[in-house]
C-alpha cells in the first residue's frame, strides 16, 4: 500500500474560514462565517471532550479489495496535533470524519476548536457552514432544518500519456466540492407518542483530482452507516474503477437509505388521514351514529398536526429530489471524459430513485389536498355545532332572565304591598298617638285636681273654673307644637308614595 500526501495542506492554528485558504462565494463575508459560528458555538459544540470517529478505505494493491480502518481521536487530541497524520500516511481512497451528536436534539461532540480544525486542514468550503448551522441543541425536530444543497466543481487541464497509442494527450482534471443536509424519517423505538422521527444527516466530500476524497458526516443513523460501508466496498468492483463519476456513489447509497422508509411512513399518514375522513364523513350534526365517530374539539387539533406532519413529508422529499438532482448533475460532469468505457449502472439507479421520490410526492400532495378537505369539513362542523349550542345557550339564559324579571317585578309588587300596608299602620298608630298627646295636659291636670293639693280656697274660685283656665292654654300649646313638627309631613308622604310606586 502507497503513501502520499494530501495537497496544499492548511497548518495548525489557521483560523477558519478568514486566513484558511478555502473557497467561498463571490461576496460571502468571510469574517461574518467565523463570528456566527463562534456565537453558536454554545449551541453547536461541546465545551470540552468528545472526538470523532475516523474511517479510512484503503486498496491493497495485491488482492484490489478494499479495507475500512476505523480509529477514534479525540478533541484533545485534533487540537493538539490536527488530522495531519491521518491525512498524509497510507495512500486512502476514501477518509471519513464522522461526527455525532451526544444524544438526540444535542449539540455536536466535538468542541469548537477541533471542529475549525478539520475544516481548516481539509480547506472546506463556507457553504458547508450552512449545513452545520442546522445542527445543534434544539427543542423539537423541526427546529433549524431545513433543505440545503451547496456544490463546486473545478476544472483544470493538463498533459498525459494514452495507454494504447503511447501519444500525448490533453487530461480534463476535475475536483469537486459538494455537501448536503438531508433529512428523513425513521422510526424512534420510543414505545409512546408517535413513531416516527425528522432525522437529518449532513454529508461534506471533496474529491481531488488525484481520485481520492475527504468526506464529513455529521449525526448519520446507524443504517445509513451500513449503507456508506456497502458504496464503499462496491466502489472497490472492476466496474467501478472504469467509472470516472464512481466517487459519487457513496451519495447514491445515502439517498437510497434516506427513501427506504418512504413507504411505511406515508402509509401511516394514509391510515390517520382515513380514520379522520371516516369520522367526517359519518358524523352527523344533529347525531352521532356511532361512539367512535363522536366528533372533539381534539379532533380537529390533531388534524392540524397531521397536516403540519404531511406538509413536512412534502418539504422533506422536495429536499431530496433537489440533492438527487444536484448528484445527477455531478455525475454528467465527472462521467464525460470517460463515458465509452464506463459500465456502472450509477444513472440508472439515479433515474429509479428519481421516479421512487416523484411517485411518493405525488402521493404526499394526495394527502395534503385530502387533509385540507377534513380539516375544512371538520372545522364547519364544528363551527356549525357549536353554533346550535351557543344559540341554544342563548336561548336558556334569556328564558332564565326572563324568569328572573317576572320573579323580580313580583317580589317589587309584594313589597309595595308590604310597605304601603305598614305605613297604613304607622299612620293610624302615628294618629292614635297624635290623639293621646293632646289629652295628655288635661290627664296631667285632671290627676293633680284630683290630689289633696287642690281645695276650694273660699275667694270664690271654683276648683272647676281653675282647671279649665290652666288645662284649655296647654291644650292650644301641645296643638300647635304638634303642628310644627308635622308641617312637612304630606310632602314627604308624597314622595314616598312616588317611589314606591315608580
């Protein structure tokens, strides 16, 4: 087995992107790249520990098959001593940093600086910054995904040598650069909740003109992982050496992975969209056939959901026709200069997989015209019953309150009559009092002409005569005191009456 060394290798402590020597767009703000990333550092990368897991496919040179050799380091130790030794040492065909999460919806384990040294000693270009950005410490699944495709291709010509004629020839070198975040679906395993999960994978290689390429993969399932071993050991086939878009085989397993559970996903959505469309269209507004098809207000909250999931799906295999697409373009790009010999089957299975995705957006958009259905005839049903209850409600309160006015204006009637009867009362009581005042000096008197203090004196005067000239004056004294006590006394009487009767 050979060694090389991997060309134009950025050395330790280049600070990504601003001075490594990398490519980036036309106007892209270099200096912008590196202070978002060190902002979300938090967010994307451990703080300390972690590392990567290295794979490297080598050829031997006696038996041609090809070899995975897997090997871990750790943060600590890219920081301290990079990936040069694994870049420059057996003459690899393939390397492959891979990087995972620490656990679902988490950051990346690996810190900051080791990150930003893999990406400076491999030169990769800011484009793939996007993709890392929608990694990270999230909250739900959807939260920073999205569907992102960046690709480069370079060409450069130069001089060889043809293997039959011995003449020189004019060579087309090609390298490229070309990353992804795919997603799709699998199952979690979790037991509870819905099933299935938004996974994301993203997927970094540069092919050199030397037919060797660097790759990055970042939170890849554990069948993916199997698919990527599968591409590289058929890679290493007589057919595939005579390819010169072989390279790009690697992708061609991975959208195959990311479509396999298309299948078994979009006919769970099916069966939840029926059982809803079942429920629609067997519930009757005035009745309710059967206890199944009883009509919640849960109902319509979790057809939001499904309509949210199916909307997802479409977003997610739009994301992976564009990837298919990206990938068929390279492969006519690589496949020019030697499409005589080439015997691969890689553009056939680009054109199954192709009409698999089409077919399955097709049913998908199905779906969601048949989700916005329900969820329209759910919403009017419900609308419509709970305006029969409201005026139903309605109805009720204004017979209560009529209820209550009648039982109101009684109750004011019976109490009038109460009130008018005791002020009767009070007015007798008040006249028989009134009466008893104005006997009230001619008592006093009569009992003090009747004591022993009072006699005929013998001047003449009669005890009769004295007692009728002290009684009459006190008499005229109570009356008109009497009356001044009472003068405003039918005013008020009148007033009393008006409210009473008001």
């Amino acid at each position: 087995m050979d060694t090389f060394s991997y060309p134009n290798l950025s050395p330790m402590g280049t600070r990504y992107p601003v001075d490594t020597d990398c490519y980036a767009p036309v106007g892209e703000d270099r200096s912008l790249c590196e202070r978002r990333l060190r902002e979300e550092s938090l967010k994307l990368f451990q703080i300390a520990g972690g590392g990567i897991y290295i794979l490297c496919s080598v050829q031997d040179n006696e038996s041609q098959k090809l070899f995975l050799n897997r090997c871990f380091a750790t943060s600590e130790e890219i920081e301290t001593h990079g990936i040069t030794e694994h870049l420059n040492g057996t003459s690899w065909q393939h390397l492959i940093f891979i990087i995972q999460p620490a656990f679902s919806w988490s950051h990346l384990s690996i810190t900051e600086l080791a990150f930003r040294t893999i990406l400076s000693q491999l030169q990769v270009f800011t484009p793939f910054l996007h993709v890392v950005h929608s990694f990270g410490a999230k909250t739900s699944d959807k939260q920073g995904m999205g569907n992102l495709a960046y690709q480069r291709v370079q060409r450069s010509s130069g001089y060889g040598l043809s293997k039959t004629t011995d003449t020189s020839i004019t060579v087309i070198n090609q390298s490229l650069e070309f990353c992804y975040n795919i997603r799709y679906f699998e199952q979690n395993g979790r037991g509870r909740g819905n099933p299935w999960s938004l996974r994301q994978t993203g997927v970094y290689q540069k092919y050199q003109s030397n037919k060797r390429s660097a790759w990055i993969v970042l939170n890849y399932s554990n069948y993916i992982s199997d698919r990527v071993r599968a591409a590289f050991a058929e890679e290493s086939s007589p057919i595939e050496e005579l390819c010169e878009a072989s390279p790009l085989s690697p992708h061609v397993f991975i959208l195959s992975a990311a479509a396999t559970n298309w299948r078994s996903y979009i006919e769970s959505l099916r069966q939840k969209v029926r059982m809803f469309e079942e429920k629609a269209y067997s519930y009757g507004i005035d009745e309710t056939y059967l206890q199944d098809y009883k009509l919640l207000s849960s109902d319509m909250q979790e057809m939001m959901i499904l309509v949210d999931n199916i909307s997802t799906a479409s977003s997610v295999i739009i994301g992976q026709r564009d990837i298919l697409f990206r990938c068929t373009d390279l492969y006519a790009s690589l496949h020019k200069t030697r499409s005589s010999a080439c015997r691969c089957d890689a553009r056939d299975a680009l054109a199954i997989l192709k009409t698999d995705l089409q077919q399955y957006h097709a049913v998908v958009t199905t779906l969601a015209r048949t989700g916005s259905k329900v969820t329209q005839l759910l919403s009017t049903m419900l609308a419509s019953r709970a305006s029969g209850n409201l005026q139903t409600t309605m109805a009720t309160i204004r017979g209560v309150v009529a209820e209550l006015k009648s039982q109101s204006k009684n109750d004011t009637d019976q109490l009038l009559r109460v009130t008018t009867q005791g002020h009767k009362d009070a007015a007798i009581i008040k006249t028989l009092t009134q009466a008893a005042t104005m006997f009230l000096p001619a008592t006093l008197m009569a009992s003090l002409f009747s004591s022993t203090l009072f006699s005929d004196s013998g001047n003449g005067i009669s005890n009769v005569g004295l007692y009728f000239a002290i009684t009459v004056p006190l008499l005229l004294a109570t009356l008109l005191l009497l009356i001044h006590l009472e003068k405003d006394l039918p005013e008020q009487w009148r007033r009393l009456m008006q409210n009473l009767t008001g």
